[in-house]
C-alpha cells in the first residue's frame, strides 16, 4: 500500500509532543482512572508512515542459564582424540639351518700309524710308563722321532725315540700313578702331525691293574 504524504510539519510536531507527555506522565497517573482513548485511524497511520514502533528498542529473549552452561561445557570439555592402532609388522622366522655333516677324509696324508693296538701289563715295568718302537715299513728301528702327548687334564710332553743302539728307535713316557687318559701322536720338528690321535687309558676300565703300557708306531707303506 502507498503511504500518505498529506501531514504538515506542524501537525508532526503536535502528535509527537503529544506521545513525549503521555509517557512522561503515564507513571503518575498509573493511580488515575483514565477515560478510554480511542486512537483515530489518522494517527495510526501517522506512526506506520513514521515507523514510530521501529525506534522504540525491542526486547530480545535471554538466553537461559541451561543454554549457557551447555555451551560452556562443550567449549571446555577436551576433544577427544583416536588412538592411531598400532602397527603390527609380521616377522617372518627364518628358516631353521639344516645341518649339513662334512665327511672327514681319512687320513691318507699320515706318515705313521700305529703299527697295532695298545698292549698294558706290568712286565719290566718299575714304573707307570708308556712305552714302544718305531720302525719304519720295512721293519728297521727309526731313532729321533718324537711323540706328542698329553692327559685329560691339559698336560702334555715330548719325548724323542733314541739315537743309541741298544735302544734305537725305542721311546718310554713316565706317566701319574692315578687314573687318567692320556693321548699320543708323532709329530715333525716343526710340531705338525703327522699320525692319528691314539687313546691310552690308565688304571682304568678293563686295564685298571697294569701299569705299563705299549704303543708302537711305523710309518706307512712306502715311507
């Protein structure tokens, strides 16, 4: 609808000051018993044409106490972070060694061996010994020949075959009076072997009353 534009500026300033007095005076005479005022259809609108109601303030709701601590809470309140999941790595076993035998070869590369299995007794014998020859293929008596041995222990000696003949090529070996294992081997001036490892045990097993014992060795066929 068009608004209507016929009111003076006197007729403007009369209404206003009009409502400035009615709210002035609507305090004291709250008590008073006021005749019905009936406002014309002209001054109706007069306000829409000034939009008098849009500069009086407007009241706005409050927002209530439950609407502030609900949303102070949710500003307070830690956001809650996932956990990453740990990472799992699978660890593939390696796959168990298989045990591989390596054959030892004989031992073809010997110069002596023992020319027959340990003898024990107690016959010329004064004393615990180990004793024996060498010869060599053809049978002769080999002197300055040495044999390696040593005990179960740790304990070791050298002992050379003998220049003399009337003991050439023979060997002796004092040995404890307990029981014991003793191991010997020929070996060269330089202490490389040069024979398989031979067992002698002592005071021991089936030989547990001899005293002596006898090894002899010789060299291989051909040497």
């Amino acid at each position: 609808m068009r608004r209507n534009t016929r009111y003076t500026p006197a007729y403007l300033l009369v209404l206003l000051a009009a409502l400035l007095g009615f709210v002035l005076l609507w305090p004291r005479a709250a008590d008073l018993q006021l005749p019905r005022f009936e406002v014309s259809q002209d001054v109706r609108q007069l306000a829409y044409d000034l939009d008098f109601f849009g500069l009086l303030p407007r009241i706005t709701s409050t927002p209530s106490a439950e609407r502030f601590i609900a949303v102070a809470v949710a500003v307070s309140s830690p956001v809650p972070t996932v956990e990453p999941s740990p990472v799992v790595t699978a660890t593939v076993a390696a796959p168990p060694a298989v045990a591989t035998e390596t054959a030892t070869p004989p031992p073809t590369n010997y110069a002596y061996i023992a020319a027959a299995e340990v003898r024990h007794s107690n016959e010329d014998c004064p004393q615990p010994m180990i004793r024996g020859v060498v010869r060599n293929a053809a049978g002769e008596l080999l002197p300055d020949v040495r044999i390696w041995s040593y005990d179960q222990f740790g304990n070791e000696d050298v002992v050379v075959t003998r220049l003399d003949e009337a003991e050439r090529g023979q060997y002796s070996l004092a040995v404890s009076a307990t029981t014991n294992i003793y191991y010997l081997q020929v070996v060269d001036a330089a202490g490389v072997l040069i024979s398989p490892v031979v067992e002698v045990p002592h005071l021991q097993g089936g030989t547990d009353d001899a005293l002596c014992h006898w090894l002899d060795w010789q060299t291989r066929d051909g040497g």
